[in-house]
C-alpha cells in the first residue's frame, strides 16, 4: 500500500498508524487541533484531564507495536507495580485480596502517556503526523474510497483511510453520503459525570498504596479511581451515576465520603489540592455495529472509540484501542474486505463490551436491556466479589480478565465456581494468603455523608 490515512491523533489513531507503518509506504495522521510539542490538554481530547488507568493488555500491546515505549515512559516519571499487590480494587464495597499477582501494571497520566507515543509514532519512518487538519469528509470513485477532503478545501488521497476519530465520528453520516447504510448503535444509558482533582501525593499517603479502584454497588451508584501519576500527584476521579460529583473541595471531599468504601475520601481529605477541578459527563456506553453492514465501501476502516465507547470507569478504551490496531494491521497486510476487519473488531470489544453493559445494567437508573443472562451473571458476581475478598486465587482471576488478559467466561470456570460456593459460607484460604472468616467485609457496605 502507498498511502495511507487515518483520521485522529488520539491513541488509537497513533497506535493504527504504528502498525500501518510496517506495511504501507506512507502514513498520514491527521488531527483537527494544534498539536503541541510539549504535553498540555488540548480540546479534541478533553478527557486527559481525568484518571486514565492502563490496563495490563494494553500496555503489553503498546510495547508490541512501540519496543521500548515503556522504558520511555519510566524515564519521564511514569512508574510500575504489581496490579495485585499494590492496588486497591474494590468490587461491592470489598477489598480484592492483595497478594502478589506478577501481573504488571504502568501507572502514568493521559498527558503524558498520548504525548509519548505521538513523540514514537511521529519518528517512525513514512509516518507524518500533521494538525490543524480537521477532516470534512471522504472522496471516493464508486464503491471504492478514494481519500479525505479537509475543511480547508484541500484533499488528501490514500489507498485506505482509517477513522479513528472518537466517540463523535461522522462516519454514519459519510457513509450516508456515499449511499452506505450506516450501522446499527447500541447504547447503555449510564448518565455518568466524571469529577476530576488533582492533588499533591506524599510516599505515606494510603500506606504507599499507589492505586483505588472503587466499582459502583447498587445501594451506591458512585464510584472512584485514586491513580498516582508523575510528579509526586495523584488523579482523583470521582463518578456518579444520574449525579454529579461537585467540584469545589469541600463538597468533593464530602460527595468522596459517600463512595462505596473509605479509602479515596481518606486521601483527599488530608491531600493538599492542586487545581480547581474539572467535569466531564459521559451520557451512554455505545457500540456501532460495522461488522453487521451488508455494504461497506472498500479502501476504509474504523478503528477506537468510534467503533465502541465504554463507560470510561472501567478503563478499558486504550487497551481495547491498542489490540485492534494490531488487528487492522494483519488486516491490512493481507488486502481483505471490511467485514473481515469488523469482525475481528467484533471479537475484541465483545468481551470488555459484555462486562461494562453487565456491570452497569445491575445500577438502578441504568437504561438498556437486561437479559436474564445479564441477571444471572449479576448475581454470580456479587457473590464472587463476596468470596474474592479473602480468596486471592479468585483476585487473581477477576484482574486477569478486568485487564483484559483472560475472557469473562474464565470466571465461570469450575475451579472458580467452586471457590466462589465456597466462598460464600465459609472460611477461605487464599494461595497466599491468610485464612480469613468470608462473609465479613473489610469494609462497612456503606459510608454517607
Ligand atoms: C472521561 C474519560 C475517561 C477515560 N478513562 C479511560 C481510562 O481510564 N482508561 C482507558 O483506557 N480509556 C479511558 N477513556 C477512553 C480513552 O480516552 C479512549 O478510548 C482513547 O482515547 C481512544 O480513543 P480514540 O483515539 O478512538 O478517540 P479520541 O481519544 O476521542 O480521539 C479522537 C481524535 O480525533 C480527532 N478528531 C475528531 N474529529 C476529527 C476530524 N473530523 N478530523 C480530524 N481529527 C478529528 C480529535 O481531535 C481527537 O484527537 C476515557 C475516556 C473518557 C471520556
């Protein structure tokens, strides 16, 4: 392939140009905004300003289309643990138990994260990354697209173009335009606000634990996520279902008091506050459904969160975006139609789609379809998360798949199955751990204000 083009300088639009560049001549990135030189937020990615935590596949994937990115990123101030041993996930108001899990995880802020892989993709041979370049829509000839048009008037040929402009890709609408259906939307209505703050981060915060991640319980559709990053900061997000964190510190400290579990209104009621605080809502969870379309124009590909938005609590869209670029370069080198992309698209965001969609049907004023099969698995888990509090094996497990490297079904294996009976009316002895009376929860069910 000669040239190819892909719209959007986020994360999945850089990491798709990595792994184009080892097959075409050319790769274009183009961006709507002014890229900066150095790592300062800019509009068309408005999220950098909240917690971005990197889950363990996708972090293992960047490395494999950029060698060395993490290196890099550890120099800068990024810095690694064990996403077992140093991390706080709390599911239903329980502490996971801690133990060693060799599972390694990368610990570094959005900024500068974006800003590093932009530095290593813009370096690789062929690659030009270019701003101030907002795409108006696509030419074509026939069924074949041909390239994009910019605002500015100019055109831009390619072999193939791919969109990886986000959540708020006109895609639907171009394809209109070229006389393509466009494709069938899911949407999990989640109404969800994020609330931002930064904070000043002393080694003794939280015991020296770098990490929070506090799941929404049904008697509390709140959550939070406390992520050390570099330069001695913590990013501390808080998200309400239906409700919106405020932003001024008293009232955040306050709203953090009524999360399912104490440890992130432990933190920001003693931290030294850095900035003012920021918002973000995110109204729905949606999944375009490209690999269904009977038609699709050759020479085009979607790739990221225009493909599929998660609700971003569960950290997921990175990592996702990471592995289909991987796949839509084997795709590429191999000259197939669309639909072979999209599906294999499908396989990836089916099982991180399926945990989001079951997690967030099980809250009260969630809209979208609960199946029985959705019920079912809601309250499985509730009594796995019960037994995972004492049982590290099952800790284990849950992170192995919330990270993306096993599929949920491996939760319903029958080693877990067992252990999670078990679990819930007994004492369990974790492989590592001590035995400790389940059923008990290391934390109170609820905290209000
Ligand atoms: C509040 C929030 C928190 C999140 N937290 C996490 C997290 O913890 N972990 C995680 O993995 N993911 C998280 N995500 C998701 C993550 O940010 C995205 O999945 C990731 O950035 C990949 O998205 P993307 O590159 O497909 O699209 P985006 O990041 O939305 O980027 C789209 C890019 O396209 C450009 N663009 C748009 N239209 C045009 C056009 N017409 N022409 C040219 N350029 C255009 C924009 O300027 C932008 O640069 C979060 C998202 C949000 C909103």
């Amino acid at each position: 392939m000669r040239h190819a083009v892909v719209i959007g300088a986020s994360v999945s639009g850089l990491l798709a140009a990595a792994a184009l560049s080892r097959i075409a001549e050319r790769v274009t990135v183009l961006d709507r905004d002014r890229l900066p030189g150095e790592d300062v937020h800019r509009r068309g990615t408005a999220q950098s300003r909240h917690a971005h935590g990197l889950l363990a596949r996708g972090l293992e994937v960047m490395e494999l289309l950029l060698p060395g990115l993490t290196v890099e990123l550890m120099e800068r101030g990024a810095f690694g643990g064990d996403l077992q041993a140093d991390c706080r996930w709390i599911n239903e108001g329980r502490r996971l138990a801690p133990a060693p899990g060799r599972m390694p995880g990368l610990l570094v802020s959005r900024l500068l994260l974006e800003g590093q892989i932009r530095r290593r993709v813009s370096a690789l041979p062929g690659v030009e990354v270019a701003g101030e370049s907002q795409v108006a829509d696509l030419t074509h000839s026939g069924d074949w697209v041909t390239g994009v048009r910019l605002v500015s008037g100019e055109t831009v040929s390619a072999g193939l173009v791919v969109d990886a402009s986000g959540r708020g890709s006109r895609m639907p609408a171009w394809l209109g335009q070229l006389g393509f259906p466009a494709p069938a939307e899911e949407r999990v209505e989640i109404d969800l606000t994020y609330t931002t703050r930064v904070f000043r981060r002393r080694p003794d915060d939280l015991a020296g634990d770098p990490v929070v991640i506090m799941a929404a319980t049904r008697a509390v559709p709140r959550a939070g996520v406390a992520l050390a990053m570099e330069g001695d900061r913590w990013i501390v997000t808080i998200g309400g279902y239906g409700d919106a964190p405020p932003a001024d510190l008293d009232s955040f400290v306050a709203y953090a008091r009524s999360l399912p579990a104490p440890d992130i209104h432990e933190l920001v009621s003693r931290a030294e506050p850095l900035d003012e605080g920021t918002h973000h809502r995110t109204p729905a969870s949606v999944r375009r459904r490209y690999e269904r379309l009977p038609r699709f124009p050759r020479g085009l590909a979607v790739v990221g969160d225009a493909v599929c938005a998660f609700n971003p609590i569960y950290g997921q869209g990175m990592s996702v975006a990471a592995v289909e670029a991987l796949r839509l370069g084997e795709w590429a080198r191999r000259d197939r139609p669309a639909r072979e992309l999209f599906r294999s698209i499908a396989r990836v965001v089916d099982a991180p789609w399926d945990i989001v969609a079951a997690n967030d049907l099980r809250l009260p004023g969630v809209r979208g379809r609960r199946t029985a099969k959705i019920k079912m698995v809601n309250a499985y888990l509730e009594r796995f998360h019960r037994a995972a509090e004492h049982d590290t094996e099952l800790g284990r497990r849950f992170l192995r798949v919330a990270n993306l490297l096993d599929p949920p079904s491996a939760l319903l294996r029958p080693a877990c199955l067992f252990r999670v009976l078990r679990g819930g009316s007994d004492v369990v002895r974790g492989d590592t751990g001590d035995a400790v009376p389940a059923g008990e929860p290391s934390y109170p069910a609820r905290h209000q204000n």
